[in-house]
C-alpha cells in the first residue's frame, strides 16, 4: 500500500465526521470514495492533507506515519492535494498558479520539462498564460488546478469533487485527462466523487461512504451493475428502484 | 496659488505616510488575518531605539548619533526584531484562533510596548533632533517654499511601493505571500511553509515601520510613548477604506485619508479646524455605507486554515 488508512475518527468539536474509516490505495491505482453530502469524505481526504487532525487512528504514507503533519510537509511527501472548490489562486497569472506547484522541487531541468508537458496537456492554460487566473471559466480552473497539483511531480493526488459545478462534457474531459496521465505516467489517484456511476466507470476500487463509515468496499469491476454501490450509498434496501432512478 | 501648491505636496507626503503605515498593517492582514493594533508601537520603538534607556528627562543619544547609514539599518533593525518576535512570542501561538482573538492579543501587545517604554524611558516626552537638516525649505518662489522633509518622505515612500511591488511580483517568495494572501490552506497544500511566509510579512511590516519611525520623529522631534498610536490609527482607517487585504487599497487608502486631512486644514475655518478627525472618521462612516467592502475589494474574508 502506497497510502494506507487505518481506522481513523475525525471529530469536529464533539461532533464525529468520520469514525473508524480505513481506506488502502496501491501505488497506480486508481480509488474512488463515493457518498451522499456530509458523509465525511471531504473531511477524510482534509485528515490525509494535514488540515485536520484525527482523534484515533492511523495514516501511512510510503510506510512513513504522517499525522499530525503539517499541511506543507504532507506535501512534500508527494501528496499532493486539490481540495474541494477549484481554489486557483485568482489574482495570480495562470502561470505564476502553474509555477507555485513547482516550489517544492529542485530538479529545475525536469520543472521545465513538466512545465511544458502541462502546457502542452491543457493548451487552454497555454493560451492564458499570462491573464490572471480568477478570469478562467469553471472548467479551464479545474485543468489548471490538476495541472498545478501535476507539477508538484506526486506520487499520489487527491482530488475532491473534481466534477463539483462543471458542465456534463467538461467532467467527461476531466476524466479522461486523469484516465490519460494514469496510463501515461502511472498516476495514483485517490478520488473523492459524488456520483457512483462515474465512480464506477473510473476506478479500479471503491469505498462507499455514509454517516461517517464505510459502507462498503470493492472491485469496481465486481460492482459494475451499480445496484450494491447504491444501496450502501442511500442505506436502504427497500425502495431501491425508486432510489436507482434518482439523479446521480 | 500658492497655497494649492502647498496643499497638494503637504497631503501627498502625509498621504504617504498612511500609505505606508497602511501597508505595514495590510501585509499581516493579508496573510494572517491579523489587525495588528501594535503597528504604531513598533513605529514608537523604533523612535525610542535612538537614544539611551533612561528615564532621565534629557535624551543621550544611542544609535541617532551614528553614521547615517548605520543609523537607518539600526533602528530597522530593532523594529524587524520586535516585529518577529511579536510573531514567534505571541502570534504564532494563536495563529488559528479567529481574527477577533489575534486583534485584541494586538491590542493588549500595544498597551504593553507602550508601558514597557514609561518603565525604561519614563513617560515624558523627549526632544530628539534626528536630522535637523531635512527639517529645512526649498524655496520654489517667493511665496512657495516645499519643506525638504516633505518630499523625502514622498521620494522614499515611492522607491519602498516600486521595491514592494517588484517583490511581490517578481520573487517566487513574493508570489507565494500573494497566494498566501488569497488562499493560505491552498498555497500550504502547495508546499508553501506557512511559518516562512509569516514570519517574512513580519520583517517587511516591521521594516516599514522602521522607516516610518525615522521619517516621522525627524518631522516631530518628539518621542512619546504613545507616539505612533496616532499613526497606527489612521493607517488602520486607511486599509478599511481601501479594502482589507489589498495591498493597493491600503495606498489608495492612505492617500485619500491623507489628502482629506489636509484639505480640510486648508478650507476649514480657524475655530473648526480642531474639530478635523470628526470628519474624517465621518468620511470614513460615508465610505464605508457606500462600500462597505473598502474601494478595492478582496476575498480577504474568507475562511482560512
């Protein structure tokens, strides 16, 4: 396990948003946690990244323990993390956003490669490179802040919500851009999604988060039909046809 | 004619002077989310750090009677490391509460300085002559006379806006801080060492001061314990104007308190001028039912780690 989970409980004051969760990602994996609204899994991948502390439990990362990291020194592990909102830097260029994920490395020749392999990965930013960033729309703010996270050469990324506002034809190429540069540089990703369906269409593995727990936990390939991933996800098992036809 | 000319160089210098000390407060702001009360204390401190501690009435001068190069290097010197240890002492340790918690830990650091400085200095006011030859006139006309001092603290204030500016646009360091600004918990997710940042918006907020401290005591010739509360003041009322958080809004800010002031002197009658602060506080009530959001807005107020 490249990053490994185990058993953690977050509380907010003495309110817990996740108890006892364990979540394992292989290196070149791809993971999905998938769950309704106030599951916890913003708040899981926010514990991962340092910003929030667990009360019990552990995380591991490369076999190294990271709690009670800093949010910059869970960084510079090589995780490297594009929380919920998009959050460009709005008044900086797109490129001064692009080269703050470089700040951490030191291996200038390879910065400039990466740097032009982005460009050449989103030629949107390329184009605007030099406008401010808060200007970019919705989906051009979601490439540039892969692309960022891109340039901080991870071994894992975390994303949440990467479809979170955007328009249907602009997760699709979301998607596929994170698809793409798992084939193409074995990308490990850890996804945080609300929709089951794309979860299952992307992942190799998925954990089904609600009210804190996980639920459930398998092969994306073994849970292809959808229909065990949606009742962990509602908590039901009556009136399941009613709940496959919600919007999701 | 001549008056206007006066008016005009007069409200540009003063306006410079809030500018800066508006700057000096916006920086903390801008990465902290920190009103820092204490920033005419270190402008106070710098002043004091010329002569030797006493509480004797009559000043012995310490660092004022250096070579002037020295001087200013000194007394930035000892404001940077008030201001840095202001922040590895106190601030870094309640670095998450909200920013009502940071304002009133300033304010109580304020009181503080400034009862530190009656202890070792004594609460009189001290006559200081840092530079009696900037305190002369250039002729401009027979009626016009521009007093050097004046334009030494526009010249100055400029060069540290154009060194700021480049700064902060130019230096990685500089982009960092400005994405601090905006989104702290991003930039740390980026790798950005939150300590490194605020610790580097305390040397330049404090080396304002520094310079503040210089300019402001060589125009009074006094130091007061309370003499950079005034100051602190109105450079606070110059961010909320301009928009905390912007580091233009802070400069706007100050030049628009500083010009109003100084008009109001030129066309107030002689019984109402005592009366000035009334309106510019009132001013300041006037801008801010207007936009309430300062003149340049921000997404300063948003929640950060």
């Amino acid at each position: 396990m490249l990053l490994s989970v185990e058993d953690i409980y977050v509380h907010y004051g003495r309110v817990p948003a996740v108890r006892g969760v364990s979540i394992g990602v292989s290196e070149g994996e791809i993971v999905c946690v998938v769950g309704p609204n106030g599951a916890g899994k913003s708040t899981t991948l926010l514990t991962i990244s340092g910003v929030l502390r667990p009360s019990q439990g552990t995380i591991n990362f490369d076999g190294q323990s990271i709690v009670g990291l800093t949010p910059e020194a869970v960084a510079r592990h090589g995780i490297s993390q594009v929380p919920e909102g998009r959050h460009v830097f709005t008044t900086l260029s797109v490129e001064e956003n692009l080269r703050l994920g470089t700040r951490m490395r030191r291996d200038r020749a390879e910065i400039e490669a990466d740097f032009k392999r982005v460009l050449e990965l989103f030629p949107v930013l390329a184009e605007r490179r030099r406008g401010a960033a808060g200007k970019l729309s919705g989906g051009e703010q979601q490439m540039l802040v892969i692309g960022r996270a891109l340039l901080t050469n991870p071994r894992i990324m975390t994303i949440d919500e990467p479809s979170l506002g955007l328009a249907p034809n602009l997760v699709d190429r979301v998607y596929e851009v994170l698809l793409e540069l798992r084939e193409s540089r074995g990308l490990t990703l850890l996804i945080v999604e609300q929709s089951s369906e794309r979860a299952i269409k992307a992942a190799d593995r998925i954990y089904v988060l609600r009210s804190g727990e996980i639920q459930l936990e398998g092969d994306a390939a073994d849970l292809q039909d959808g229909e065990k991933v949606r009742q962990a996800y509602f908590g039901f098992t009556e009136g399941v046809e009613h709940a496959g036809e919600a919007t999701f | 004619m001549e008056v206007v000319v006066q008016v005009i160089i007069s409200s540009l210098s003063l306006g410079s002077f809030y500018a800066l000390g508006a700057l000096g407060i916006g920086l903390l702001f801008g990465v902290l989310r920190l009103i820092n009360f204490a920033h005419g204390d270190f402008i106070t401190v710098g002043g004091f750090s010329l002569i030797v501690p006493a509480t004797a009435v009559v000043a012995v001068p310490l660092i004022l009677d250096f070579h002037p190069v020295a001087l200013i290097i000194c007394v930035v010197g000892v404001v940077v490391v008030w201001a840095l240890a202001s922040y590895f002492l106190l601030f870094r340790h309640i670095q998450t509460a909200p920013p009502a918690v940071l304002m009133i830990a300033s304010v109580a650091l304020s009181f503080s300085i400034q009862n530190l400085i009656i202890m070792i200095y004594s609460g009189r006011p001290k006559a200081v002559g840092l530079w009696p030859e900037l305190t002369g006139v250039i002729p401009l006309s027979d009626k016009v006379q521009v007093p050097i001092l004046q334009l030494v603290i526009v010249a100055v204030t400029w060069i540290l806006l154009i060194l700021l500016t480049i700064f902060l646009r130019r230096t990685p360091i500089g982009v960092e801080m400005r994405a601090a600004a905006e989104d702290f918990r991003m930039a740390r997710m980026l790798g950005v060492n939150a300590t490194r940042v605020i610790a580097l918006a305390f040397v330049i907020s404090g080396a304002l001061a520094g310079i503040m401290a210089l300019m402001y005591h060589t125009q009074t010739g006094i130091l007061s314990f309370r003499g950079g509360v005034f100051l602190m003041l109105y450079a606070f009322i110059a961010t909320v104007i301009g928009g905390m958080g912007s580091l233009i809004g802070a400069v706007v800010g100050g030049y628009v308190v500083g010009i109003f002031s100084t008009v109001l002197i030129a066309i107030l009658p002689e019984g109402m001028r005592g009366f000035r602060d009334a309106f510019v506080f009132g001013l300041v009530v006037v801008i801010l039912l207007a936009r309430p959001q300062g003149l340049v807005p921000t997404r300063a107020f948003k929640e950060r780690v």
